[in-house]
C-alpha cells in the first residue's frame, strides 16, 4: 500500500495497516510534530492534512490512506521558508505551551486553502474542535487573519 507523505512516495508496510495514521507518522516514519491528546479525535493536537482535508490521525486507520495525499506539520515549510501560517504564528507569537500548535496550524492551513479569506463564521467552524488548555485562541484567530492577508498580498 502506498501514499504521498509530504510530496513523497511511501509504503505502508503490512504491519503498519491496522495501527492509527498517528502511529504510523511518529514510530514508522519519525514525524512527531502530530502529539497524541485525546486519542478519541476530538482535541485535534493530532491533526494533519489528508487530501486537502484536515484530518484526525489519531482516529484514522493507516490503511485508510492508501492512495491519499498526507501533509503533516513536518511537510509546510518549502524551499527554506516556512508557510505563512507557520510565520503568522511566529509573527503574533502564537504558542504558549506548544502541544497543540500542529494541529492548529494544519487545520488553519486547510481552511485557508479551502477558503483564501475566510469570514469569522469560516475560521470558527474550521478551528471548532482544536483545543489549546493555555487558551490562545484569540492569537490563533488572529494569526489565521493574518496569514490570509499576507498571502493575498503575495498574490497580487
């Protein structure tokens, strides 16, 4: 079985199959910016991209993405540069504690992917179900604010 793991080609070895995406990303392949939180999918600390869509690895089987695209936290940065959710983050000192900020930062990045300038309504029900116990949600609002703007401003 195979998948794209962030532009590359991957195996799932068979023994792998059963066991949750998380698992396979942080013990097969090495990838532990996805943290285990809840392990019920429900925190979204475990959260990657998977075919465009921001999905929990904690509660999705490895088998599951044969064929799929995966992009974790590991996958953003290009060429040198982070991706401009990764910089708004550091650009409004985001983290507190850190835990949660991957998968904050994969489910910002599908939603701007999805939706270049999302309204309110659009980040709150994006972000619904990413929790941060240190409470920066307003800074991760605004961060996810500011990563539109700038990429609508390298756009143009």
């Amino acid at each position: 079985m195979d998948f794209v793991l962030n532009g590359e080609i991957q195996d799932i070895p068979d023994e792998w199959a059963e066991e949750s995406l998380l698992n396979l990303l942080r013990d097969h392949f090495g990838l532990v910016g996805a943290k285990y939180g809840c392990g019920a999918g429900i925190c979204g600390a475990c959260t990657v991209i998977v075919d465009g869509v921001a999905t929990r690895s904690c509660i999705t089987l490895a088998e599951s993405i044969e064929g799929a695209e995966v992009r974790s936290i590991e996958g953003l940065a290009t060429g040198g540069a982070l991706h401009p959710v990764q910089q708004a983050w550091l650009d409004l000192a985001v983290p507190q504690c850190g835990y949660c900020q991957a998968g904050q930062i994969m489910s910002a990045v599908a939603l701007l992917n999805e939706i270049p300038s999302p309204s309110e309504a659009d980040i709150d029900a994006a972000m619904d179900g990413n929790l941060c116990r240190c409470g920066t949600y307003g800074r991760i609002r605004a961060a996810i604010r500011h990563a539109a703007i700038q990429r609508a401003v390298g756009a143009t």
